[in-house]
C-alpha cells in the first residue's frame, strides 16, 4: 500500500547504496519538487549533499528568501546561492517568442548551474545530481512514451554531457498531491510544501512580450496582490496554480483619478487540476476576484485592466507560453 513512509523508507534505503559515500548536489528552484527531492537525499545521506539555487532574476517576491531562509532553517541542508539575474535578463533582452525564451532560459541555467557544480565538485567526489522530475514531467517531455514535447520543459534531458553525473530521481514515479505528502512527512515548512507549481522559466513566461526588469517588477506586484488575497480567502488549497500574466505588448485605454490612462492588461489565471495534464479554470468567488482586480488596478501602477481567463486545458495550457 502506497503511504508516505513507505516512499520514504524505500528511497532512502535505495539512495544509499546507489550513493555510498560519494557526494550529491542538487538544484533547488524554490518549488515544492526540488525541496522535498533535495530533503529525501539529505535525510539519506546528510551533508554529502550540497545543494545550488541560480536565482535568475524571474522569481515571485519572497521566493528567493524562501529558499534561503527557511527551507535552509527547516532542514540544515548546505546551500550555495548563485545571483545570476543580470546574465538571465541580458540574454533575454529583446525575445519575444515563448520557445526562444525557454531555450536561453534553459541554456543560461545549464550553464550557471555547471558551473556552480564545477565548484561544487572541486571540493569533493561528486558523482550525483538530483532532479525533482515528477512523473507528468517525464510524460509532458516524452521520455515516459515517446510522445512529442508540448513545451520544452528545461528540467529533463538537458544535462551537459562532460558532466558526468548520475540522476537520483526520487520523484519520478509520483504526481504532485503524493509529493506534498512526502514534504509533509519530512517535516518541510507548510507554506512550501503547499506552495503551487511554478514553472522553472519563471515570470518570464507570464509577460507576454519581452522580458525587463521594470515589467517583472509590475508582475511581481501585481501577482503578490493576487496571491495574498486568495491566501486571505482561504483558498490556496482550492486552486492547483494561480498564474498571473502581463499583456506586456497590449495597452488600452481606461479613466483613473481624473485623467485617461493607457496602460497594460493583466490576465488572472486560476486553475484546477490534479496534476497539470488536464485543468479547468477556477471558479473563483466573485468578490475574491473583485478584490483582486480593485488593489491591483489602485496600487500597481501601467495596470489599468484585469480580466479573467476561462479556458480549460485542453485546449489552453495553463501558462500562456
Ligand atoms: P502547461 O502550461 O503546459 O503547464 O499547461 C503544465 C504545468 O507545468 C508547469 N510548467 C513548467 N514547469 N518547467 C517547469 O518546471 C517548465 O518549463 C514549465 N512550463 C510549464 C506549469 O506551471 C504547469 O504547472
């Protein structure tokens, strides 16, 4: 019978001898996969585990301190933080299309990421990496069933071939709802073992349009409004994932104070769903969401309009890109 403990027992017993007395690292994203990936290998082999976070520049407020802060504090795990926001943003200056920004994405991570390892490395006898794929990852990607990508999702098959490191997987074989009870089970924080999917790409995705640092500040503000207010609901666990998007590259024209405005839309992408293949949108209470559309249109400024998507998955995905 499937139980937590079970998973965990058994992977622990399998990580250990598949990893002896060699080191381990492990790229942290700041989700709730990584984490509780990372602290079953740490529960397996202690400090032979080193894990790296490359902070790119494209995380919600708060996230990096998560990570650094309490997920460090919660589970004594040895922590190397790469600031790589300046590189991240320089390589995506200018793109527009959404594969194109995956594809710099995945490539600038791979490559800060080893070299972040190298370092790593350097110190000790690293023979393993540990990746926190689920299994709608390994499906999505075509690894499970030899189906076509949909999205290319940069946290499977993009290592670098010199780096010769085996996979630890603890993860693969499990939907989200079973690795959250892992997380809970290994005494993870709540607020990030609940924490929704957020895509390793980041807020670059959710503008439409190119990626600036200006841009990514009024995502960032206008999402914190809607993520507080879905918390202050108490509805975080009825929503699988609350994507918010920046039309970056659409105005329109609204009244605001005394004058016109003609500023950007942002689109409130609350979804449904029991592991991302398929998703409904969220029937979200009216008043939640018109709380949501008042603060973000009072305090974040160039937004003038929120508007609420309504497509399920298929035919949406649930990202815009
Ligand atoms: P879509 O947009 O394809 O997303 O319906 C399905 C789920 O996957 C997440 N997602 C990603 N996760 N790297 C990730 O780690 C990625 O490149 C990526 N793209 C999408 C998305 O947030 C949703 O949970």
């Amino acid at each position: 019978t499937w139980t937590p403990e079970n998973i965990i027992s058994d992977q622990i017993a399998e990580i250990r001898s598949r990893v002896g007395d060699k080191e381990v690292i492990c790229g942290l994203s700041g989700g709730v996969d990584s984490a509780v990936a990372a602290a079953l290998v740490h529960q397996a082999v202690g400090d032979q585990l080193t894990c790296v976070f490359v902070d790119h520049g494209l995380l919600r407020a708060g996230e990096a301190e998560q990570v650094e802060k309490d997920y460090v504090a919660a589970t004594g795990i040895k922590l190397k933080v790469v600031d790589a926001a300046d590189r991240f943003l320089g390589a995506l200056a200018g793109v527009t299309d959404p594969e194109q920004k995956r594809k710099i994405i995945g490539r600038e991570f791979i490559r800060v990421f080893e070299a972040a390892a190298r370092e790593v490395a350097a110190s000790g006898d690293v023979e393993f990496l540990v990746q926190g794929t689920l299994y709608p990852d390994v499906v999505e990607s075509g690894g499970g069933t030899g189906t076509a990508n949909i999205k290319s999702h940069h946290n499977v098959g993009g290592l670098p071939e010199d780096l010769k490191f085996s996979l630890v997987e603890p993860l693969r074989t499990l939907f989200k709802d079973e690795v959250r009870q892992l997380g809970l089970a290994l005494g993870l924080p709540e607020a990030m073992v609940w924490r929704h999917p957020f895509p390793g790409p980041g807020l670059a995705i959710r503008i439409i349009g190119a990626v600036d640092r200006q841009r990514l500040d009024l995502l960032r503000a206008a999402d914190l409004i809607a993520r507080e207010e879905l918390t202050a609901a108490g509805l975080d666990r009825d929503v699988w994932q609350f994507p918010v998007v920046l039309l970056a590259d659409v105005r329109s024209v609204g009244v605001q104070g005394d004058g016109r405005s003609y500023g950007h839309p942002v689109v409130l992408r609350p979804v449904s769903s029991s592991d991302a293949m398929t998703a409904d949108w969220s029937r979200l209470p009216y008043d939640v969401i018109a709380r949501i559309s008042t603060r973000i249109t009072n305090e974040v400024a160039e937004v003038n309009r929120v508007v609420l998507d309504v497509t399920s998955k298929p035919p949406g995905t649930i990202e815009w890109e």
